[in-house]
C-alpha cells in the first residue's frame, strides 16, 4: 500500500485518480480548495479508512502543514483553469497556480516525496502550432510558444509552462522524480461548466430561436474519456520509464467543432438548423496529440471512441439541465460577450 497525496483531488481529473487509487488499495489524501460529495461518499463507503480529505487553499505555503510529512507519489493537478476565467481573471491563474507550484516544491524540500506528476496542458504548444504550423498530431518534442505576451489568455499556458521547468529542474536537488502529463482535451460526466461540451449542451437544452450557432465550426479538437486518461495517468507515475518524461495523455482522433456540434444535436433530437459563427478569441485552430511515445513507453492505448467519450459526457449534462438546474459557475457566454469583456 502506497501512500499517495492527490493536490486538486477534488476536481475532475483529481477525484477519478483518487477514486482508482483507493480502490487500487492505497492510502489517499486528497488536498484542495474546494470540497468533492463523491469524495465525501467515497469517505463514508467501505474504502473509507484509506481516504483522507483536507479542504483548503493551497496558494498560501501555511496549508501545506496540514499534511503528512511524506509521501511515495504526489499528483500535482491543482490549478485555476477554464478559457473564460483566464480571459476575466488572468491576475488570479497567474497568482494562484505559479503559487500552487512553488508552494507544493518548497514542502517537498522539507517533505521527503519520492515520485511527482505535474499535469500540463496541450495549451503550451498551441501558439506554435498557429504560427509556425507545428506538425499535428503533435509530439512532446515540439517547441513551446507563447504568441501574444499582451493577450490574458496566455496566462494559463505561462504558468502550465513555469510548472514543467520548476518540477522537472528541481527534481534532482530535492531529490524526488518527476514526470510531466500534458492533458488533451479530457471529458467525461460532470466534468465542470466551462468547457465545449458543457456549454453545447447547455444551448441545445436553452434554445430559444431555431438556429443553432456552431462556434470555431472549423476548428478541430481530439476528445478523450476520462477513464482512459486516468489509466493513462497512474500508468505515467507508475513507469520507470516515465521518470524525467512528457507524455501527451489524450486521444488521436482529430474531429471539428461542426462534426463535435452535429453529433450532440442528433444525441439531443435536435431537428432545427445551423450556423457557422466566430470562435472565443485567441483560440487554437486545430489540436489533435501524437500518443505515440505513451503508447510505446507506458502501453497506454485509450479504449473509448470520441463518440462514445461524447455521449456519456453528453448524457450526464442533458440530465443536468433538464432537471432545472444551473450551474454555480463556468455556463455559457458567447464569444461575442467574451470579446467584449477582453476589449
Ligand atoms: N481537463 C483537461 O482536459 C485538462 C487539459 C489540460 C490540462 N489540465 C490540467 O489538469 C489538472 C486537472 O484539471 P481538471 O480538468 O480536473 O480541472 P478542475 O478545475 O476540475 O481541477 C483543478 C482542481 O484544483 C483545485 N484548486 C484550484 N485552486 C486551488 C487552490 N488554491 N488550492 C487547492 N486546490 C485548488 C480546484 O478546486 C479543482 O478542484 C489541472 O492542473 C489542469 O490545468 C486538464
């Protein structure tokens, strides 16, 4: 049994690797700002004993006192994240998750931790694949790129950037080992509000008028279940491969927001029409990952199909909101609105 702290175990990717490794037999903390009822009924099962849960805010070094003094593997996935919240708030993710990182390695120089995986993202190479056409599927040896330093968007990507240097360079000082995850594009049920698919949904079950507006219609993006980038995850921290490594953990089907917004109206019956519109700004054109290095080095291969990753996801959301509710934070804005606020 390993004893294993999750920073960020409440979010999405954090609760369903937190949920595996118990289950895997374990012994968990989770750590994070915000509180998680799956965890809490995890908690409260049969597994409970080897769930621990700390609520608190991470950003401040006096948190990390909480915790035990050591641990044999650290997953780094705590961060402010979300396009909309970068673009209103770009002080605040570039506070809070240059903080989280800092904070987390300055208790790891006190606090013997022998294996950290930082979860990055595909937004740290989205800049060279729009301007200087990086290949696509794209690997983890493309060149990393911020496009426009004046743009509130490219906070997200800077601090996800600053993460990979500080883990991978203070691994052999601090004497732990490390390996980088970038995330592609993970969706599953309950997934949070402000991404794609949440926001689709969210329309065709609000639609007023008969006309349903396809966002970025030709823009591409490759979605991958969240069951898979688990495995994917455990898989990257387990290997001895890994050590020092980037893997791309996602899927390698490349489709675009039309192809995306059409299957999500024929899951929802809608028979109304379509239209082409503009996209949020600043928004990558095409995204698609090579997987191939994960595949070779960690057998990592991604069992569920894009529309199978779709539906379940779509699923969850229709539910949501049929039942009348809304969510706390993240629903839809236009681009139109998004833009506006930017100017
Ligand atoms: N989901 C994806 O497709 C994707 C893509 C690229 C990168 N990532 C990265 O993977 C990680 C997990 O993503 P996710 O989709 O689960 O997002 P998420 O927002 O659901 O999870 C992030 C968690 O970090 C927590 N957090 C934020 N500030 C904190 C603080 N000050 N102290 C403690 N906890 C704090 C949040 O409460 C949240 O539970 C993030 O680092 C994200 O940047 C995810």
């Amino acid at each position: 049994m390993k004893k294993i702290l999750v920073l960020g175990g409440a979010g999405f990717i954090g609760r369903n690797i937190v949920k595996e490794l118990v289950s895997n037999g374990h012994f968990v903390t989770s750590a994070d700002i915000k509180e998680s009822q799956e965890l809490e009924n995890l908690k409260n099962s049969s597994n409970g004993d080897n769930l621990e849960i700390f609520t608190a805010d991470f950003s401040d070094p006096s948190s990390f006192r909480i915790l035990r003094e050591s641990y044999d593997e650290l997953y780094m996935l705590a961060a402010v994240v979300g396009v909309n919240r970068t673009l209103k708030n770009p002080e605040e993710v570039v506070r809070i998750n240059t903080s989280l990182t800092m904070n987390t390695l300055n208790y790891v120089r006190e606090n013997p931790v022998k294996k950290i995986l930082f979860s990055s993202s595909s937004e740290n190479y989205a800049g060279t694949s729009d301007l200087f056409n990086a290949q696509i599927p794209t690997d983890e040896d493309v060149p990393l790129c911020i496009s426009d330093v004046k743009h509130p968007r490219w906070t997200y990507a800077m601090t996800k950037m600053h993460g990979e240097l500080a883990f991978l360079h203070c691994a052999k000082a601090y004497n732990f080992k490390c390996t980088i995850v970038r995330y592609q594009n993970i969706i599953g049920p309950n997934m949070g509000f402000g991404h794609a698919i949440p926001h689709i949904v969210e329309r065709f079950c609000k639609l007023s008028d008969k006309v349903f507006k396809i966002y970025g219609h030709d823009q591409t993006r490759a979605f991958c279940f969240i069951d898979d980038a688990v495995k994917g995850t455990i898989l990257s921290m387990e290997s001895l491969k890994a050590d020092g490594e980037i893997y791309h953990i996602g899927k390698d089907e490349e489709i675009s927001m039309s192809e995306l917004c059409l299957f999500i109206g024929e899951i929802m019956g809608y028979k109304g029409k379509y239209e082409n519109a503009m996209t949020y700004p600043g928004s990558v054109a095409r995204r698609c990952p090579d997987i191939t290095k994960a595949k070779n080095d960690l057998k990592y291969n991604p069992e569920f199909s894009w529309k199978d990753s779709v539906k379940k996801t779509v699923n969850w959301y229709r539910d949501f909101f049929e039942s009348g509710r809304n969510p706390d934070s993240g629903g839809f804005e236009p681009p139109e609105q998004v833009m506006r606020s930017y100017d």
